[in-house]
C-alpha cells in the first residue's frame, strides 16, 4: 500500500515502473499497453466479482431478472468508491442488450437534526448534487434521518422517548431521544442502527433485490470488535458476513398490535468493497483525483487523538483498526475471515430495535444486574443486551 522502493516489474502486468506495493508486491501505475492502472484495476475487480457473487446468489430463475439494488452513501471514501463501482457497473449493462437491467439507487441519509425533512438545499443536499453529476448512471435520494421513525421494522414502543403520541415534530421528537441516551457510545451505536433501519425499510418497501453496505476490510474488522464490545457478540455473523437477512416489522406503538410482530421478510445485505483494505482505497483515490475531490476534507482529515474519552467505542475501534491496518493487514483481515466462518445461529427470536437475533440464554446472563427485560408500555419489551445497554446504560 506505501510506495515500493525495490526495482521489480509489476506483478499484474510485468511493466518495469511499478512505484506501489499491493499485499507485498510491486504493482505499476499504467497496465500494460492500457490506459487503466493495475492497482484501480485491482480494487475495482474485487467490488466487480463480489457484485457477481450477489447476482448469482440472488437468482431465483434461469431467465435474468433486474438487478435492482439500494446502496447507502455516507460521502466517505469506501461509499464514495462503491459508488463508483455501481455507476460503472451500470454503463456496462446499458451497453450490453442481452444483459439485465442494472438499476442502483445510492441513498445518503442525512442525519443533521438541526433543520427538519422538508428544508430545501441542505449541505447534504449541496453535496449529494455534484455526486449525480459525477455518477449519471445511477439513481440518488437524499433522506433526512427523521424518516425512521416512520419505518415498522424497529418496535418503537420498546423505546422510551419515542412514543408516537408525543409532541413535537419527528426530528424533534428523535433530537429530545439523542439527548437522552446515556453515553456518546449509545448515541453512535443507535444512529448507525437508525441509518441501517431506514436504508432496508427503503429497500423492502421500493421491491430491491438487496442492501449494499460500503465498508472495507478494515471498517468490517472494527464493527466486529465494536460489535462484541457493545453486547451483540451473538448477533456478528448476521451483521458482518454477506448473505440474507431477516427483517421485522411490528404494528404501532400506540394501537392493540403495538410491539407485536407483524410480518418477515429476508433481504441480501452485502459489502462489495469487504476484500478491499482501507489504504488501499485512500490510494486508490489518490489515483482517482475526479473521485477525490468530491469526499469532503473532514472525511481525509488527520485522525489523531488527544483524548479517548469524547470518542465512541466505534470510533476508538476504528481508529484502532486504522493504525495496525499497515504492518498487521493479515491480522485484520483474519478478524473478517474468521468472523465469516461463524455459522448464523437461526432462532425465533430477534431484538426489537437492532433487529438480530436474540441469544435467549446468553442475555439474561450477560445482563447480570440489569435483569430480565422490563414491562414497558403495557407489554415486555423484546430487546438484546447490547441494545438495552446502548439505552439505558
């Protein structure tokens, strides 16, 4: 991933200049013959053959059907670089008429809760404009966080503070939740949640084939850890391998069905960029620089710590991962491997806010002093460690 200071060929296309080292050996700027360079090529044929792989996984006939599929986009550089990925997968298949159709939605959920859902021309907005510029190919929605309070696949009255009865609009409601939660852990831990909860609502609800999730080897080995650290150790091969996954709803809060299951349904959540380390994406946009330029600086921005003690444990883990990710890239993909070895526990149970299954033994033990789950709102509540935790502290 750092620039290589022996003299050997390129060992993808044997070319004499080969100024970077990839997974230790040299690698060129310029394929052989090519405009292209071997290292994009390299990242971009990972994304393009896990792309393949959810195709082939999700064929349910000999004839072809759309591939129509949703992406969240955060404006880092692993989502930036899907995107990218996506776009270019679409101009192939519009080339081709024998191929299926390809139709990628990218959705950037913005979670400022200082302005409302309806306002006009937010940063957000601003931004994900020159992302279609860039990306004509593919289809783009901006969606304020406060629209996940509409979503039935998270059990609202499980919540305290979110109980549809309340005054004030949704994102205050949501603001007067994250104010709230006891810790700034909780409060990235049920963000992500949120934004997770509102991307597969979007796709169950506008019929796509399946969730693309934009993390890297290295950000997949950091949710893990933070994973198991915030109490759903249980649930890490549901949130971290590829595959299908069960979704939830339940009725509202409010009326006789509240937190109730209402119905099931299984939807493929997948990682293109999952065989993809983290440098190898900041130097694949180093090569890129039309890519480059649209991430915004605080996404680049040195990541030093002066203290531990304003940061979630996500972010301590990501940080973490970030430093060991050179001299140790093994050890961190191994953490991904390995997490891809672990059989998915099936079970009947599954949590009421984060969504995964429940470990109906292991809770109440791990729980210790918090107990069992307590009777709210006229109805035992159904949640996971990890996310009572993440509530309640």
């Amino acid at each position: 991933m750092a620039e290589s200071q022996d003299s050997r060929p390129c060992k993808r296309c044997k070319a004499t200049d080969a100024p970077y080292r990839l997974r230790n050996d040299p690698t060129c700027q310029t394929l052989n013959r090519s405009p292209r360079n071997c290292y994009v090529e390299y990242v971009e044929g990972k994304a393009g053959r896990r792309l393949g792989a959810l195709a082939r996984d999700t064929r349910t006939s000999a004839k072809p059907a759309p591939r129509r599929y949703i992406a969240g986009l955060s404006f880092g550089p692993s989502s930036t670089v899907m995107t990218h990925v996506l776009d270019d997968s679409a101009k192939f298949h519009s080339s081709r008429r024998s191929s299926p159709a390809f139709e990628p939605l990218v959705v950037h959920v913005d979670t400022e809760l200082s302005h409302t859902a309806d306002k006009e021309d937010t940063p957000a907005q601003r931004l994900l404009a020159k992302y279609r510029e860039r990306f004509p190919n593919v289809s783009f929605e901006c969606v304020h966080l406060s629209k996940a309070l509409g979503v039935r696949t998270v059990d609202w009255s499980s919540l305290p503070g979110l109980r549809e009865q309340e005054d004030g609009n949704d994102t205050e409601r949501l603001r007067r939740f994250f104010d709230s939660l006891p810790s700034i852990t909780s409060k990235a831990d049920i963000l992500r949640l949120l934004i997770r909860h509102l991307l597969l609502h979007m796709a169950l609800d506008k019929s796509y084939t399946a969730l693309l999730l934009g993390h890297s080897t290295t950000a997949l080995a950091s949710l893990t850890l933070s994973e198991v650290v915030n109490g759903r150790g249980y649930a890490v091969p549901w949130q971290i391998n590829d595959g299908p996954y069960t979704v939830c709803t339940y009725g509202p809060s409010s009326g006789a069905s509240g937190g109730k299951e209402t119905s099931r349904a299984e939807l493929p959540v997948y990682y293109p960029l999952r065989e993809v380390f983290r440098n190898e994406i900041m130097l694949y946009l180093g090569l890129m620089p039309s890519l480059r330029k649209l991430i915004p600086a605080d996404s680049a921005a040195s990541r030093s710590v002066v203290s531990h003690k304003d940061l979630s444990i996500d972010e301590v883990m990501s940080r973490y991962f970030d430093g060991v990710e050179g001299p140790y890239s093994g050890i961190v993909a191994n953490v991904v491997r390995t997490t891809g070895k672990l059989d998915r526990v099936a079970g009947d149970g599954f949590c009421h806010m984060c969504g995964m299954t429940l470990d109906e033994q292991g809770d109440s033990r791990w729980a210790g002093e918090l107990g069992d789950d307590l009777e709210e709102h006229g109805h035992q509540a159904r949640l996971c460690y990890g996310c009572k935790r993440s509530i309640r502290g």
